[in-house]
C-alpha cells in the first residue's frame, strides 16, 4: 500500500505516494527529480548517495523514504546558494578533488556533515569522517586537502 | 534459486506505520509489523538477500523518550534502544565509565552508519560479530523489553541464542540496556579491540571485550572477558577472568587471559578468515583488551577507539 509523506529536499517541500520499501535516494532522484546524488553500490558502502537528514549524514540508497517523512533533506543540489558554489565545492575544485565526479556529490554532502559536527577536524578525522566514501580517481589525497582547507579558511575568519 | 519468489513482496502488500510510542510500537509488531529504527541492518540485509524488508513495518525512529543515557539509582547506566553510535561516542558518562562501548560504536561502519544506527538495532539483531555486544556483556548489559503483556529484564547473556536468533519474542521492543555501575572499591577501566583488516567499514574479524577492577595495591580484584566472532554467540569467558583476578593485571596475566580466551574459541573459517587463524588470533586480541582496561584502570589514557592503538605487543 503506497503511503504519502512529505518530504521537504533542501527547503522546498514536496508531497509524494511512495511505496513503503522505497529508498530515499530512488525517491528523490526519480520523484522529486534531484539527479546529483548518485547510485554506486545501493548497498551503504560507497557514499554516492550521501544525503543529510534532519542535519545526520545517511546512505539515502539504504534509507526507506517513509522514515524521512516530515524531515529536511539536503542533497548536493543544497549546498550551494544559486549559482554560487559553497566553499567546499571551491575547495574541490581548485585542489584536485574532482576527477571524473562520480563521488562527488556524497563527498561534499558527508564533509559538510563533519565540519558541521567538528569545525577544525585533524586529517585523521577527515580521513575518518569519508571513510564510507569511495573515490576511484582522486586518491582521495585532493579531497583531504580541499576539506582541511575550507576548515582552516572558516578557523581564520573566526 | 527456489526462494526467489519469497525474496520479493509485492508492493501491494507492503505497510508502513510510524509509531508515535512504545505502545503503538508493541501493537504493530503484535499484528505482524517488523520495527525498522535506523535500518542500517534491516535494509541493508534485504540488499544484500540476507533476507527480504517485511512486508509489514513499523518505524520507532521517532518514539519519544529512547534516546536518552541516564544514570540508574543503582549507579549504573540506562541507555535508550535508539541512543545512536555517534551518540554513544560523544556522551561523557559512556567515556567516562565505560570507555569499551565507546571503543565499540566508534568503529561501526562509517559516520552516516554511526548517526543513524542504534544501539537497540544492534543488540537485537543478534549478530555474534556485532561489536558493542562484548563490552555490553562486560558491563552486566541487561535487556529492558516492553512487550503486550508488559516490561521485562533480561540479562544479556539469556538474549542471544545464535546468529540472528534471540529469546526476545516479535512482539517485543527492546526499550533500554541498563548496565552495572562501577564497583564501589577500586578503579575500573573497560576496553574493547577488534581485530580489522582496515579502520573503518569492517566487521571484527575477531574482538574482545574486558573490563577489569583494581584493588588499592594494584591487584585485579574483578574481571570480566567477553569475546565477539569467535562463537555461534558473543559469551563471556569465565577461565579468562579467573586467570586475571589476584594478579598484577600485566603481560603474564593478560596473556593467560588470552590463552584462556583461544582455548574458548569455537571460530568458523570463513571467507575473513581461518578457523585457526581466529583461534589465534583471540589470545592476541583478547591480551590487548585485557591490558588497555588494565591501563585505563590505573588511570592512564587510552584514547577511543582502542583498535586504532598500535600495540607493541
Ligand atoms: C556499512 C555498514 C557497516 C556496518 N558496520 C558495523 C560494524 O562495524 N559493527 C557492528 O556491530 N555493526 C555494523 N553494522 C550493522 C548496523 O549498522 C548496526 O548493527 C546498527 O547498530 C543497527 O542499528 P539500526 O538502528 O540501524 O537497526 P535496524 O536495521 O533498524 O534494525 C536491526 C534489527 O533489529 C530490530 N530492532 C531494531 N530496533 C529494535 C528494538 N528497539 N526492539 C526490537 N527490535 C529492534 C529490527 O527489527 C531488525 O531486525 C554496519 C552496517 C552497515 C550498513
Ligand atoms: S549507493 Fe548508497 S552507499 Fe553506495
Ligand atoms: S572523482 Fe571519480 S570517483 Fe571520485
């Protein structure tokens, strides 16, 4: 039996019928119309899929729709303001975090996850805090630096 | 495959229900409906064909009042069934007195696992690999589970009766784990290692849990040993507790406690790893849970999680 819900995808809210083993990620990218969030693996282990619900970091391809209902769902598409891009996704580009892009959209969502938890990581929690994100090109060596970059940048501004 | 059709339910027999409490939570699962919390097991098993999503769910995500940690007036711990890992890693009386659950919930899966998996989801299902079962046990881990005919404690050790098998009825939500306080005599330090073949997004290959009790002079005056990976069930191990009380809690003493733990050991080969690489392997690991409780005991830091230590021995 489809159930509806309501989900509101960075800010704006929509009303949806899902089906109740309906994942977030097959919900947001097929009915809500959201396509940055990727599918790897379906299965939590490469992040593509990475979403923040209510702020928590989530594998939206192993999250049922129906248990995001009445929450705030932010999606790569929600990290920048307009055209202007948030400053981790700066940072990714400029300091050769992004190769073919693929991972891309859950690194960002999951680095925005932990410099909302911790402001100033070291680079074992950065390494820590992507550890569910796989990246097959990078090295992820870019993408290291590109997060303790922005968290230093925020650090100096106070 | 001849289950093919029972992997599968079709969409038109699926139900939701969110509940708004324990009891509308108890009245779904008595009707049949399965309790999703963080569905970081439940959804993922179903991925990987462990076993299918029910067709009938409940979610409790959102029942009001179980997740909160709490001080019993036993002078023990109360943590609610939906207290997250990142929650349990970052709460002070878990670090403060039982810094083996921490060392555990701070190495499940990865920081999105950790902000939505629970502690009552990994109790509950039951997996003789799961890694706060060991620390749990250690610390007199008890069960609080509401079911139609009312609440009822059971000791940890009476929950777990196999892989995925528990003496928790369907229709019993596991509200709370309350855990013993520290003995009133003595400083305690507890500890959990997993043997990993990587930091994170692993499952123990092997683990141990210990908590162990130093009198005045430095003598362990209680132990406790439990081991995860290493049996149908985590269990504790009694002769490795007998091996560490009256003595100094050093290598000697650690290493018989590990010895006693091999000797306890009945490993499966698996893909993982051997049988008799296990067996091996739980004398060492067990050793290492041993001395890191033993360290914090005497007022040492060990920073959590204790398996990203490097040991020197
Ligand atoms: C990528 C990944 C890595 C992981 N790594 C680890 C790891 O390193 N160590 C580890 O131990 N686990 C690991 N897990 C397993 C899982 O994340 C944990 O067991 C987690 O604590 C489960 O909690 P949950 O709330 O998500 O459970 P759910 O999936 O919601 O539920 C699990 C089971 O328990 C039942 N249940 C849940 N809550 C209750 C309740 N209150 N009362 C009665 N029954 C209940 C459900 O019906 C289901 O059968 C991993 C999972 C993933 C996806
Ligand atoms: S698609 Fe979700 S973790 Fe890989
Ligand atoms: S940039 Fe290609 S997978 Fe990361």
């Amino acid at each position: 039996m489809a159930v509806d819900i309501t989900l509101s995808v960075n800010g704006v809210p929509y009303p949806l019928t899902v089906d109740p083993h309906a994942s977030l990620l097959h919900t947001v990218r097929g009915d809500v119309g959201l396509t940055g969030s990727k599918e790897g693996c379906d299965d939590s282990e490469c992040g593509a899929c990475m979403m923040l619900v209510d702020g928590r970091p989530v594998n939206a391809c192993s999250y049922l729709a129906v248990q995001a209902d009445g929450s705030d769902v932010t999606t790569v598409e929600g990290l920048s303001d307009g055209e202007t891009l948030a400053p981790l996704q700066e940072a990714f580009l400029t300091r050769g975090g992004v190769q073919c892009g693929f991972c891309t959209p859950g690194m960002l969502v999951s680095a925005t996850a932990l410099l909302d938890r911790t402001p100033n990581p070291s680079e074992d929690e950065i390494r820590t805090a992507v550890s569910g994100n796989l990246c097959r090109c990078t090295g992820y060596d870019g993408i290291v630096k590109a997060i303790a970059a922005v968290a230093a940048e925020r650090a100096a501004q106070g | 495959m001849s289950t093919a059709t029972s992997m599968t339910t079709s969409a038109s027999s699926r139900t939701y229900v969110e509940a708004r409490d324990v009891a509308s939570a108890v009245a779904a699962m008595s009707a049949g409906a399965r309790p999703i919390a963080g569905g970081t097991d439940l959804v993922v098993g179903a991925r990987h064909g462990k076993a299918p999503l029910p067709a009938a769910l409940v979610g409790i995500h959102r029942i009001p009042g179980l997740s909160d940690v709490a001080a019993t007036d036993g002078g023990g711990l109360r943590i609610g069934a939906l207290v997250t890992h990142a929650t349990l890693v970052a709460d002070p009386a878990v670090l403060a007195a039982y810094p083996g659950l921490a060392d555990a919930s701070a190495i499940v899966g990865s920081h999105a696992t950790r902000a939505n998996g629970t502690l009552g989801g990994n109790v509950m299902n039951s997996s003789p690999a799961m890694d706060t079962g060991a620390p749990l046990l250690c610390h007199g881990g008890v069960a609080v589970l509401v079911g139609p005919a009312g609440e009822r404690r059971v000791a940890l050790a009476d929950l777990w009766t196999g892989p995925g098998r528990s003496t928790a009825a369907p229709d019993e939500l596991l509200v709370a784990v309350e855990l013993d306080g520290p003995p009133a005599d003595g400083a305690s330090g507890s500890s959990y290692v997993r043997l990993q073949y990587r930091r994170q997004m692993e499952i123990a290959i092997v683990g141990a849990g210990a908590v162990v009790t130093l009198g005045a002079d430095g003598t362990v005056t209680d132990a406790k040993v439990a081991i995860t990976a290493l049996a149908p069930v985590i269990h504790r191990v009694a002769e490795a507790e007998a091996a560490l009380v009256g003595t100094d809690g050093g290598f000697e003493a650690a290493r018989a406690a590990g010895a006693a733990a091999a000797a306890a050991a009945r490993p499966i080969s698996d893909v993982r790893g051997s049988a008799d690489y296990r067996r091996a392997m739980a004398a060492v690991i067990t050793r290492r849970a041993v001395l890191t409780a033993v360290r914090r005991a005497r007022g040492e830091s060990v920073p959590v999680p204790a398996s990203d230590t490097t040991f020197g021995s």
